[in-house]
C-alpha cells in the first residue's frame, strides 16, 4: 500500500512505545506477521541535542529493519532541527513528530499533546521538520486537547504542511488511554478533511474491531500498540481476517508462553550479535525478558502468580529458574 510517498507491503503498523517497542521487541512481532511499517519509540530532542550518544542502542541496527520510522517529541524548534541533523547519518524511511504523548512530562515541557492547544507552534515545528529531513515526515496526534473542537484546523495545517501522512489517536489529550472510549466520529470528520492518508489507533485488540475502525472511519491503515502486547499474533490474526475472512481467537497457554519466550531470546541474540551496548548485555538480556514475559503470561491458568514470580526476580538466572519451573 501506499501512504503519501511511502510504499508498504501492508497497512499494519506497530506504534512507538516506550520500554516497549525496542529492536528485539519488533523483530519479535515481525517473526508472527509482516508489519508494513515499526517504529523506533519517541526520542527527545533536548537529550539528541545534549548527550546524542545516550540514544545510540535506541537506533542500534535499525537499518536492518525497514521499513521502520524514528518518532521525536519536541517544543523547541532548535534541538528539533539539532536533532534531524543527526539522525541524517542513519537509514530509516519516516521522521514521525509526536504531537499526542499524554503524559505529565510532555504536557510540562508544552511538547507531545500539547501542541494540539498551541496549534502556531505545533504548525512551525512540523514546517522545520519537513524543511530539514531528507526523509518523508508524518506526524501524529490525538483528536484534540480537552476536546475536538479544533478538528477541522488540524487537518488544515495537516493538509498544507507537506507531510506524507497523520496517525490519529482516537481519544483527547485529557483523556490518556482507558479513561473514555473511542471517538471514532472525529476520526471519520477528519479523515473527511484530509487530503492525506489517515492511520488509526487505539483499541485495535481483535480483527473485529480493526474491520470495524477501518469500515467505520475510513482510515487508510491501522497503528497497533498496546494490543501487541503479551499476543504478538495480533497482526496475522488481523491480516488472516482480512484476506481470508478467518477469524482467530486469542489463546494461550504455558505451552505456548513458553514458545513464544524461546522466539524472544533468538530476536534478542539477534540483535546483540555483533553489537556493543553501553550497559551490560546480561542486564539488557534481563530487563528484555523479564517484561516480555511478564506480558506473554497474559490469560493463561495461574497467571497473576506466575506473573508475581517473574515479577520478583533479580537477575537472568532467577528469572531462567522461574520458567523452566513453571
């Protein structure tokens, strides 16, 4: 598929996640399904700009995954420029800007959602960014701040900005992730005003629900995050519904927890092979595994114990004994 002038085997995409979606973790959701697009979690320019080799192992290899994009979050049009200046050295294929991250510590430096209440600004950075990057530019939002009362503005400055395409968020700002349900009426409004592709997200946990965003809004592709989390089958389950009408369930077991933990450690000497990291490798190999683990124990029989146990451990041979135990 085709989103502004990027070309895509499909239209899934896996969303940027802090301590989440980190190089072992999207080669573990690509061993299940192609994913037309992954994404390198948000990077702050004021920390590319002041220590730019603390985000090294961030972008370590990411060559090696395209088509993949590298998000910023940003309120100073000076690191931003700083910041796409050095990224031009490495090869990805999209510069995403953040203007949705809900979090208290975007809202206080005025980047990520906060934007969406300061419009001038949010339209000045996007313009350096698509001055600046030799790579196409998309930007991503919410539907608005506290409200959607903006909607049609967004989509202006969107429409005349020059980026490739805008993934939405189909909750406010204020409204973080659970707190309200979708509001899908606003992203069908503003896919009516764009001239651009649309990607959705939020809530996308099943292949009915993506058929049913899709059908309802009209988006042209789908961003999957939380989701993929502890069922990293998410997007075959998606892509088999869609081609061929299959519906596959969510199952699991301590059978197939433990199958999916054996793919995660071959995604993780994949990636170390060859590489030095700043911290230890064992350390990284624990922190890596402890949470995957701690996600892929989801639904099974026992798994708030389970995830207890794994939860307590210390190091990689603490936690080795707690699965081969199980």
């Amino acid at each position: 598929m085709k989103l502004g002038t990027l070309y895509l085997e499909n239209r899934y995409i896996l969303a940027p996640m802090q301590n989440v979606t980190t190089s072992p973790y999207r080669r573990f959701c690509r061993k299940f399904q192609k994913i037309g697009l992954v994404c390198v979690p948000m990077l702050y320019t004021k920390r590319i700009e002041k220590n730019p080799e603390t985000i090294v192992d961030d972008l370590c290899k990411i060559e090696k995954e395209r088509p993949i994009s590298v998000q910023l979050i940003s309120s100073d049009p000076r690191s931003l420029k700083k910041s796409i200046d050095y990224l031009e050295s490495y090869k990805f294929d999209v510069l995403d800007i953040n203007a949705g991250c809900p979090s208290k510590r975007a809202i206080k430096a005025k980047e990520g959602g906060y934007l969406l209440k300061d419009l001038e600004r949010l339209e000045n950075l996007v313009k350096i960014a698509v001055k600046n990057s030799s790579k196409p530019v998309s930007l991503k939002i919410r539907i608005g701040f506290e409200d959607s009362n903006n909607i049609k503005e967004l989509a202006e400055i969107a429409n005349n900005s020059g980026i490739d395409f805008l993934t939405v968020h189909a909750r406010t700002v204020k409204s973080f992730f659970e707190h309200n349900p979708l509001n899908l009426d606003i992203v069908k409004k503003l896919k009516e005003n764009l001239t651009i592709p649309l990607v959705g997200n939020g809530d996308i946990a099943s292949p009915i629900e993506a058929n049913y965003f899709i059908d309802y809004t009209n988006v042209d592709a789908l961003m999957i995050g939380r989701e993929s989390m502890g069922n990293p089958q998410i997007f075959d389950q998606i892509h088999e519904y869609f081609t061929k009408g299959k519906e596959i369930l969510f199952r699991n077991d301590k059978e197939k927890m433990l199958q999916n933990i054996e793919i995660y450690k071959r995604c993780l000497d994949e990636f170390l092979n060859g590489i030095i990291l700043p911290r230890n490798i064992n350390e990284y190999k624990f922190m890596e595994l402890k949470r995957n683990s701690i996600w892929l124990a989801k639904s099974i029989k026992n798994s708030a114990i389970i995830r207890r146990q794994i939860s307590n451990t210390k190091n990689l041979k603490q936690l080795e004994l707690v699965l081969n135990n199980m």
